[in-house]
C-alpha cells in the first residue's frame, strides 16, 4: 500500500512489503542488521529495547530467543516494532 507523497510502502509483515515491491517490478532483497555486532532483527529489537533499561532483562533475552526461533520457522524476521530496510536489485 502506498504510503505519503515520498511513494512510502508499509505492510504488515517483510514478506508483505517485499511482495508490494515485486509487483512495482523489479527484485529486492531484505537486508540484515549487521553493524554495532547486530546478527538480526531479534538483536536490533533487543539492543533498542534495553539501551537505557536494566530491569527485565532476563524477560527479554527469552524474548530474543523466541524471535529467533520463530523467524527461523517463518524464515522472515520478527520482533516487535519491525524495521526493515531492502536493496533494490538491478
């Protein structure tokens, strides 16, 4: 869905904006948190979510864990607050 005059696209899920890409033509890959030591989007989520925090700690790393292990089902990314970037292929 087309988001504000910037031609913004938003959906619900990665798979749901990159689909929306595809269909303007064209291919895009998902791109994966890589710098500050970040493996994926369950680290991004964390890293943000404990930045000035140190209570729930614990809470959170099972968090983590399990927003690891349902993305490896789904093989797409999951976490609260999802963010993701994609480069445009040629």
């Amino acid at each position: 869905m087309a988001g504000p005059a910037q031609g913004w696209i938003r959906g619900g899920t990665a798979r749901e904006v990159r689909k929306d890409l595809l269909r303007r033509g064209g291919d895009a890959r998902m791109l994966v948190p890589q710098t500050m030591d970040l493996h994926d989007h369950a680290h991004l989520w964390y890293g943000y979510s404990t930045q000035h925090q140190k209570r729930h700690l614990a809470l959170k790393r099972a968090m983590r864990l399990a927003f690891k292990v349902v993305s490896r089902a789904t093989r797409g990314p999951v976490a609260p607050g999802l963010c993701v970037a994609f480069e445009k292929l040629a």
